[in-house]
C-alpha cells in the first residue's frame, strides 16, 4: 500500500501543476496575442467550466471505470491541453484547448478524494492536499525558467513533459491498484448518481459549506496582494511577495492538520480551523497603520482554513455512506469550483464600490455560511441516523 500511495501523492502534484501556469505565464502571453490583460479571465473561466461539468460526470465515470484509469485517462487529458496551450499562435486557440485541459482535473479530482476518503485516514488526506500544493508551487517555477530562458510557450511545453512522467507511473502502478479493485466493485457498481445523492439528508447543506469555503479561500488567493496597496499604500513589487501568504498558511495548516487529525477527528478539526480562520480574519480587519498584522492575519486565516477542505471530503463516506460517496465527493467539487470561479469575480465588483477595505467583511460572510451550514448538515445527518 506504501507503493500504491507514493502514486496517489503523484498524481495529485499532477493535479497542481497546470493550475498555476496561466496566471504566471498570462503577461507574456498577453502580449504575444495582442489582446487586454483581462482576457485571462475568460480562459480561466472557461478552464473551471469544464471541471465543474468534469466533476459532475465523475460518479458515472467512477461506476464504469476502475480509479486508477480515470486517473490515467484524466492526466493523458491535461497533457494534451498543456501542449494544446504551448503550440498556440493566437488567442482564440487557447479555446480549443480549455477542453481537455479542464475536462482533466475535475474527474481525477473527485475519483482520487473518494479513493482516499474511503481507504485511508484523514491524516493521509491533509498530507494528500499539501501534495496538490507542492505541483502548484512548482509550475511558476518551470514558467520563470522558460521566460528567462526561452518563451512562455516552453514552460506549457515542459510542464507537460513533467506531467506525462508522471502519467507513465501511473499506468505503469495498474497491478498496485487491481489489488483493491475487487473490494470497490460492488460498492461503486451499487453507488448513488447525482440525483439521488441530493436527496440524501445533510449533502446540500454540506455542498453550501463547501462552496461557501472556497470562495473565501479563492477570494484570498487573488486579492490578497491587492489588499496591501490598498490599505497599507504598500508598492506593487512588495505586495506580490505578499501573495503567497495565504497559500503559506494553507500549506503549514493542512501539514499540522496531518499530524493530529487522526487522534482528534474531522468533525473537531474543522470547528478548530474555523475558530483560528476567525481570529485571522478579526487580525486583518483591526485598523492598524502597520502591514505586519494584516500579513499574520492572512497566514492565521490560511492555517485555519488547511483542514477544512480535505476534513469535509474525508468525512463524505461516513455521513453519507460508503455506496454515496462518489457521487456527494463529485457534487463537492463542482461547488468548490463554482465557488473559487465566480466568487473573486463578485468580490472584484464589490471592492470597485466599496473599496478594498470591505475584504474582512466579505471573508466574514463565507466563513459564517461555511459554519452554519456544516453545523446544520451535522443535525441533519444525525437525525437521519437516528431516525
């Protein structure tokens, strides 16, 4: 089993990878395309279409196929986007590429969460989620190095090479994996699709939870940087360092989380993480002139928020049944995407008004929705078992 989670974590750093590339690699892009900075956007949301229609095709796909060919099959996707994007000439091409290279990580996704929810502990599920992380921080990585080097067009092209690396390990782990395959089968073949897993009592409330926790964590990921010029008149060189806060604590959280998760539980997990997220968010929101409190509210916030995501989605076989659990994983991931897509984009419009200065407050109302829906889907599943 050692062997067979070595390829899990791979996989998901697979996962991480193609995610950062457009925002580093946009400004050349952009100006070989000859088109405003803003368009990035449509690619972006057009990237996080086809995952969410990619999560939610994920527990008819987890029915017929065995986990490790969905995975397989969703990197080969992603590989082909990633060449897709590092052969195009102009801008409308990246569109015929947002296909495969969304359609790829949505399905893998919710095939790996539900594999791992099922089969192993919450400890290894926080590790899993640093995994992510670390293929997130490495792309920019491969983007700087071919900017100086060469042309944005490589870093797509060597991130790719990097990817079907790892895709090759993956077919080649098939034997590793057939040697659970025959406990899933009855399982899955008997799973919920996605309409009756929303008439499971506590799914939809947990699904509010889950979009109402990402959309405070995207928000972060893009306005953070922001927040510093706005508030504390910070230049915009020293404000993009500034960035990477939340991402930081999101890392250490999830890796603490890992450490004491099995001793402690899911459920107490995420009740801690929220309480810390609060007291990061109260940090940032405190007047003071320095940028030093905002820059620990921000770490805090990310440390509190680590556990949530990984804790909600290793829970899902529990609350909801082993037999349901790929359907409710798949419905999870398409609110978390719908919530990371359109979310910033609202907070964009907002802080245009109100200014910058509103972030707390608008964190503030996720983080409470995320609570009070968790809380509530925790009655509601107690009632169902106790009924």
């Amino acid at each position: 089993m050692g062997l067979l989670l070595a390829v899990i974590y791979l996989a998901f750093v697979s996962l991480g990878l193609p995610d950062s590339l457009l925002g580093s690699g946009w400004p050349a892009m952009q100006n070989d395309f000859n088109v405003p900075s803003s368009y990035a956007g449509y690619v972006s949301m057009s990237i996080s279409f086809m995952t969410i229609v990619s999560a939610l095709l994920a527990p008819a796909l987890i029915r017929k196929l065995p986990t490790h060919r969905i995975v397989s099959i969703s990197i080969s996707l992603t590989v082909i986007g990633l060449l897709g994007f590092s052969f195009s000439t102009s801008y409308p091409m990246l569109f015929l590429f947002v296909i495969p290279y969304g359609l790829g990580a949505g399905s893998v996704d919710s095939a790996l969460n539900n594999y791992v929810a099922k089969h192993y502990s919450s400890r290894v599920m926080n590790f899993l989620h640093c995994f992510y992380g670390v293929g997130a921080m490495i792309s920019p990585y491969i983007m700087s190095l071919a900017l100086s080097k060469a042309h944005w067009n490589e870093g797509y092209r060597w991130t790719a090479y990097l990817q079907s690396g790892i895709l090759l390990l993956c077919i080649l782990s098939a034997p590793v994996w057939k040697k659970s395959a025959e406990q899933d089968d009855e399982t899955e073949e008997n799973s919920a699709g996605i309409k009756d897993a929303l008439k499971i009592k506590g799914v939809i409330p947990t699904l509010i939870a889950f979009f109402a926790y990402c959309s405070g964590e995207a928000t972060c990921f893009l306005w953070t940087s922001s927040y510093f010029i706005g508030t504390k008149t910070l230049s915009a060189q020293t404000a993009a360092a500034f960035g990477s806060l939340i991402f930081g604590g999101l890392m250490a959280g999830r890796l603490i989380s890992a450490f004491v998760s099995n001793r402690i539980g899911d459920k107490a997990l995420i009740r801690i993480g929220t309480a810390i997220e609060a007291a990061g968010i109260l940090l940032i929101f405190l007047p003071f002139e320095s940028y030093i409190p905002a820059a620990a509210g921000f770490v805090i916030t990310g440390i509190g928020m680590g556990p949530v995501y990984p804790s909600i989605q290793h829970m899902a076989p529990i609350n909801f049944g082993r037999q349901n659990s790929s359907a409710v994983i798949g419905l999870q991931m398409a609110s978390a995407y719908m919530g990371s897509t359109f979310m910033p984009m609202v907070f964009g419009h907002l802080q245009q008004a109100a200014g910058i200065g509103i972030m707390p407050v608008y964190l503030t109302v996720f983080l409470l929705l995320n609570v009070g829906m968790l809380e509530f889907a925790y009655i509601r599943i107690g009632a169902k078992r106790s009924a």
